[in-house]
C-alpha cells in the first residue's frame, strides 16, 4: 500500500473489476428474485442476494483493499436502468462481498448517506455538513469505519474529483525526512471531539504503527474544540486548542498526501471501495449542471470480519458508533433506516465539522459502547 503517484495507473490493473453484459445480467437476475420475496433492504444478504458468478471476483477486490493497494473500484453498471432502491439493493449486495457488516452512519440509524447538493435544499450551504455542499473536502479519514464505499450516481458539471493519498508513503518519507512531524502525528495528545453536549473527547494519535501496518484517523474538522460548543464548555476552548507543532504537523500531512495523491477515474455507475484504516481522500470543489440532480454518491460504511485489521484502542469510540461494542453490531431491535433518495428538506444540523464524517452529537451515549479514551 505504499503507492505514490502515477499518472499511468488508471482504469487497468488487479484494483479495478470490469463487469461485462453476462456480470450485469447475472446481477439483473438475482436482483428480480430478491424482489420476487418482497424482502427489505436490511434482508439484502449473501444469502437472499446471492452472486455466485461474481464472487471470486469480488472477493478478490476485498483483499485488494484489505491486503494490497487499498482500494478497489467496480465498474459495467448503468444506474439509469434501475430504480432508486434497486440501484440501493444492487450497491449493498455487491459490498456484501467487500464488507459484510454495515455500519450506523448517525443515532437516527441511517445505514447510507446520499453525498450531494441537492438543488431543493433551501438550508445555506454554510449551514450544511461538507458532504452536502460543492465546496472541496481536505485531506481526512471517515472516522469510525473501515471500509469506505461509494456508489457513483450521478457526475457533476465540472470539478469534484475524488483523490486518495496513501498513509504507508507518507510515514516513510516522514520517517526518512522528517521524524519531528512523524513523532508529533504519532503523539498521543490530538483532542478528538466526539460529544457537544456534554462536551467530550477522546485523545489519540492521528497516525498509528500496529503489527507491521500504518494506519491513519484524522479529520480536521473534528481536532480541537468546535465553535458552536464553545459557550457550552468555555473552559475547555483553550484546553483543547492544537499547539504550533500539530498544526505545522497538520500542514505536513496535507502536502504530503497532495504529492502522493492519485486521482479515482470514477464513471457514472462504478462503485468505489476504499480501506479508510490506511487510506487518505479528498473531494475538489464542484459545479453542477443548470438542471438535474447533479454530483451524487451514495455512502456506506463497511467492516470484513475476516480480512478486518486490529482498531487501535484510541479510535474505539467512533468505530464502536458504528459497529458496536467489539464490532459486533446493535440489537436486532435497533432501527436501520436505508433511504433510496436524498431528503427533500435538508434538516439543519447543529454542529458541523469537517467532512461530516462522522457526525458531532449530543448525548453521554453518543458513542454506543461508551467512550474509551487513549
């Protein structure tokens, strides 16, 4: 996984699987008989959504993106022909062999995201999480997943290219070149905030060197104490500032994953599957066409029982929001909501940061088994 940058490597190689009419029909058809039993998206399993003559394939792409490059993209689908929940069915059905377990992406139990702008939305940009703006996301990790997949619906007019860096090029040239940005990125002092109100975080190291990988967990956003719960906790806005050297560290790191980026050459349709545990990405800013939907990704979080890499106990808190406690996901009794379609009335969030990855709450509970700090 210590790739840099290459202008060559494209559309072609192991990373990439390409769906031809047979794969596609294959898919259309076990996609009438799972609707045939009236099942619910939750019930999109291996089981009642088997793809037999796709699965060595696809399982090779999760190793992929477990043990070689990090990423996998899977292309040959055309969202036009489908609805909008069977293009949903088909995305999950083809993770399933990526990822089996899917991950809470808030407390409200949504298990996808839709990363958009939508054109009705009335709520200001500014007002809004990153992901449903045009504006660029920086260089950050979803925090709390493993398995970062992205279902390409629709493009934009211009721009909002998505870009990976990898962590493992990082941390050796860090290592050869600068050692005092490596060891201020592998201190344990960067304040995570995980909770608003009560104000609460977690302190962790941003990069982390577990049995023989480099793992990486930031998102800008989320270092530090938010605005909005500054006069929730205004003792703690000084307390929770970074210091000279993690934003130095913080600058480092960003021209360092430009330097080694690659840019995805996503198409309409393909599926994207990026191991967010060692991988960087990044969104450019975006123009949509005058009418229609415009950029739209659909978003899931995924975790391999069989292929997962240790957490490191200091990122526990958002990976347990996700996942559950040890990874073992909810009570069945937990709702899972899977929304087809963005929501017409954007609600306006109270806090946001970053990229919205993993979303800034309030409540004790906020991070499902309870928060385990570094």
């Amino acid at each position: 996984m210590a790739w840099t940058a290459d202008p060559k490597d494209k559309a072609e190689g192991s990373h990439v699987v390409h769906l031809d009419l047979d794969d596609v029909t294959a898919v259309k058809e076990a996609l009438d008989k799972f609707n045939a039993r009236e099942l619910d998206l939750d019930d999109v399993t291996r089981e009642n959504f088997p793809l037999p003559t796709l699965q060595t394939r696809l399982e090779a792409a999760a190793r992929e993106v477990h043990n070689r490059r990090g990423y996998s993209i899977v292309k040959g689908f055309d969202p036009s022909k489908y609805t909008d929940e069977e293009n949903v069915a088909i995305f999950l059905a083809i993770s399933n062999y990526i990822g089996e377990q899917r991950g809470f992406q808030d407390k409200k139990g949504s298990m996808l995201t839709h990363v958009t702008s939508a054109k009705v939305w009335t709520v200001p940009p500014k007002k809004r999480h990153g992901i449903h703006t045009t504006t660029g996301l920086p260089w950050h990790c979803d925090l709390g997943t493993e398995v970062l997949a992205l279902h390409v619906r629709g493009l934009p007019k211009s721009g909002g290219d998505t870009f990976i860096s990898s962590s493992w090029a990082i941390y050796e040239e860090l290592k050869a070149s600068n050692p005092e940005t490596l060891k201020a990125l592998q201190a344990r002092d960067w304040p995570i905030q995980v909770s608003g109100d009560p104000v609460d975080y977690i302190s962790s190291p941003l990069l982390h060197v577990l049995d023989d990988k480099v793992l990486i967990s930031v998102d800008p956003g989320r270092l530090g104490l938010h605005p909005a719960t500054a006069k929730t906790d205004p003792d703690s806005s000084t307390a929770h500032e970074l210091n000279s050297a993690q934003q130095e560290a913080l600058k480092v790191l960003s021209t360092l994953a430009t330097k080694h980026r690659r840019r995805l050459d996503l198409e309409k349709g393909d599926m994207v599957f990026i191991n967010n545990l060692s991988l960087l990405h990044a969104r450019e800013s975006y123009k949509d066409h005058e009418t229609g939907p415009g950029r739209h990704l659909v978003r899931l979080w995924l975790r391999n029982k069989e292929l997962a890499w240790e957490v490191p106990k200091e990122i526990w808190a958002p990976w347990e929001a996700a996942f559950g406690p040890d990874g073992e996901g909810f009570s069945e009794s937990r709702e899972r909501l899977y929304p087809v379609t963005p929501p017409m009335e954007y609600e306006e969030p109270k806090y946001t940061a970053g990229s919205a990855a993993f979303m800034l709450e309030d409540g004790k509970d906020v991070n499902g088994g309870g928060n385990k700090k570094g």
